[in-house]
C-alpha cells in the first residue's frame, strides 16, 4: 500500500495566520501564568477578572503597535528604533494605567495607592510588551531577510536560465543559415522532392530544440535521435563526403546529460574537417560508462591539429582579411554549459590521436532517466526529467 508523501507548510507560509497563532499562543500563555500566580495565594475565583482584562488590554494594545510596527520597520534604522523608543513607553504606560485602575476597582479596602499599583504593574507589562515589540522586530526582520534570500536566488535562477538559453541558441543561426541556403539553391535548380525533405528534417530538428528549454536534460537516446536529425540534413548537402558511425553502449542509452550538447560538436567537425577535404573524413559519436561517469567521445578523421585552422577550430573564431571574426560556435560554448551544470564535477579535454585527426572527449556524472525503452510514448511526455544515481 502506497503512503502518500506529506509535505510540512512552512510555519510562516501564511504571514497573517502565523501573526494571530503567536498572538493567541503568546498572550494565552501570559493569562495562564498571571491566572496561577493568583490562586497560588489563596485568592479567590472571582480574582480571575483581573488577568483576563489585562490579558485583553494587553492583546488589544499589540494590535495596535503591530500596525506602527509595520509602519516603522520598512522606514531607515534611526526613524525605526527612534520611534519605537518613543511609542513603547506610550503603550506600557497606557497598559499599566488600565492594569492599576481595575485593581484599584478590585481592592477597594487596600491601603495601597494608585500610584503604587501603577508603578508596581508598570515593570510587568514593561516587560510583556517589550518582549513581545522584541519578538515582533525578530521574525519580521528574518522574513524581511528570507524574503530577499529568495528574491536573490530567483534571480540568481533566472540568470544562470538565461545564460544557458543564451550559449544554447548561440548554436543554431549558423547551422540555420546554412541549411536555408542549401533550400534555396535546391530550389532554385528546381529540385524539390530534396528541398522538401531537407525542409522536412529541418522543421523536425527545430521542432525539438524549441520544445526543450535549455536547461533540459535529455537521454543518449533522445540526443542521439536528435543528432541523426541534424546529420541527415547535413548529409544532403555533403553527399558522400559526411561520413558517421554511432558507437553507443546500451548501458549509456539512458543516462542524461544537456539536450543539444553533442551537436555543436558534430558541427564543429563538419566545419574543420568534413569540409577542409575533398574527400570528406568520418565523425565517430562514442559513449560508455567509466566507473560513475558517462564518457562520451566526438572524433572526426580530419586534418586535426595540423591544420593551419587549429586555433580558430579551438576557439570558434573565422578570420576575414587577417581580423578575427566571431562565429558563435566554438568549444568554449560547450564548457561555459557543462561548467554552468556540472561545476567542477565534469571532463572536457581536446586532444589529437595517434591515428590523426581531432577528438573531443567529455565525462559526466551518470545519471539514469525514469523513461524507460519500452513506456508508450504519451507517458514518457508526463515523466519529468527527474534523475536517480545510476550505479
């Protein structure tokens, strides 16, 4: 039998509730105390009217400095505990004068004078009042600071959401642009059964990356699935020239990492090494688990280091006329999202094979998905994209 999971409110989730739970708790408490002093000496039952109208002075005149209070706290510190030095008095003073009255009422044959009640009971409500102005300043004050701890990481939220749409969408004009291009000069050479399935895949591709936010994690599957979209369009224009081989091993098939990760990757490889030879070269997409870590390879049998573009393949920068030109493309990219998800607990390393060409070579920490290969598809879309440890 299943336990539905319970989830404790917040004490102060209700600020208006949690005010009149204190006053209630706070006040009831003081009458219980005041109510067991008196029958400790042996007075009588009917004395009990005496707590209880100082207990309701009491509570009526905090209504009242809550309304002050609330006032004061938001003005500058000297006006705040300036003011309030000057209102508490005013508030004891008045609580003690109502305090003295209804005793003197009571003890009508005492030879105590006003004067003395007032003064004796002055102390006592001195005290319940300025603790209770103490605890009012108090949980305001940390609400105040709450409230701004979560103002800061909202926005410390939507900056880093913003950073990482924005490295994201950094990627596509260039592929965009390109692909475009190649439409339009298929349809200008009247070939439209190619424009119409490169238009196809293309509106696929782009159907994908605006449906995950760029914060999103998606599986190998799901990534793989996406990078056969992008090299299918690709291909058309590469021909024979874009070669590929996926090396994936089915234990990595469900293990998440960034949705468009590997693509900029396999761009870059097309960019510098596809498309620097006549003949082409092959870009190889490896993944397999290294102990806790999902390591995943992008390898390309290109020029590599050699070329005369190296720098500009490692930093994602064209040159026109000798001035360098950003494209917005470039590894830097990647390591700016990965730090951005991962921090320190991430591997991004560029290296050069004994065989030749260029490899780019990222580790993770592996984390499984819920979906599992065989879940329809309409319950894999109300999964979220929740992760437990993987081994």
């Amino acid at each position: 039998m299943s336990v539905l999971p319970i989830q404790p409110i917040p004490f102060f989730a209700d600020k208006d509730r949690a005010f009149w739970r204190l006053q209630l708790i706070g006040w009831g408490g003081a009458l219980v105390l005041r109510s067991m002093s008196l029958l400790a000496n042996d007075l009588p039952l009917t004395a009990l009217v005496q707590p209880v109208i100082a207990t309701i002075t009491g509570f009526s005149i905090s209504l009242v400095l809550s309304v002050i209070y609330r006032t004061l706290i938001r003005k500058r510190a000297l006006v705040t505990w300036g003011l309030t030095i000057l209102v508490l008095p005013v508030a004891v003073a008045l609580h003690a004068f109502i305090d003295g009255w209804v005793i003197s009422l009571w003890r009508v044959d005492a030879d105590t004078s006003f004067a003395q009640i007032f003064v004796g009971v002055f102390y006592l409500d001195a005290t319940l009042l300025g603790a209770w102005t103490a605890l009012y300043y108090m949980v305001n004050f940390y609400l105040q600071v709450e409230e701004q701890n979560d103002q800061l990481i909202q926005l410390e939220n939507q900056a880093t959401s913003a950073q990482l749409a924005m490295l994201r969408y950094q990627l596509n004009p260039h592929f965009l642009f390109n692909t475009l291009n190649s439409i339009s000069t298929l349809v200008l050479l009247k070939q439209t059964e190619p424009a119409n399935a490169m238009l196809s895949r293309l509106s696929s591709f782009l159907r994908y990356t605006l449906v995950n936010k760029p914060s999103a994690r998606v599986t190998v599957a799901q990534e793989v699935e996406t990078l056969q979209l992008y090299l299918d369009i690709e291909r058309m224009r590469f021909e024979e020239r874009l070669r590929t081989t996926f090396t994936i091993d089915p234990a990595t098939e469900a293990a998440l990492l960034p949705s468009l990760l590997l693509q900029p990757l396999v761009e870059n490889a097309i960019k510098y090494a596809v498309s620097q030879q006549e003949s082409g070269a092959e870009i190889t997409i490896a993944s397999q688990l290294v102990g806790p870590m999902l390591r995943i390879t992008v390898s390309d049998t290109g020029p590599g280091l050699q070329s005369p573009t190296t720098d500009n393949r490692l930093s994602g920068m064209t040159y026109d006329g000798g001035e360098p030109v950003s494209t917005g493309v470039g590894l830097s990219n990647i390591r700016d999202r990965l730090s951005q998800a991962y921090g320190e607990n991430h591997r991004f390393d560029t290296i050069e094979p004994m065989e030749g060409g260029f490899a780019v070579v990222i580790e993770l920490p592996f984390e499984r998905s819920e979906i599992t290969e065989d879940m329809p598809e309409a319950e894999r879309q109300t999964v979220p994209a929740q992760a437990v440890p993987g081994r």
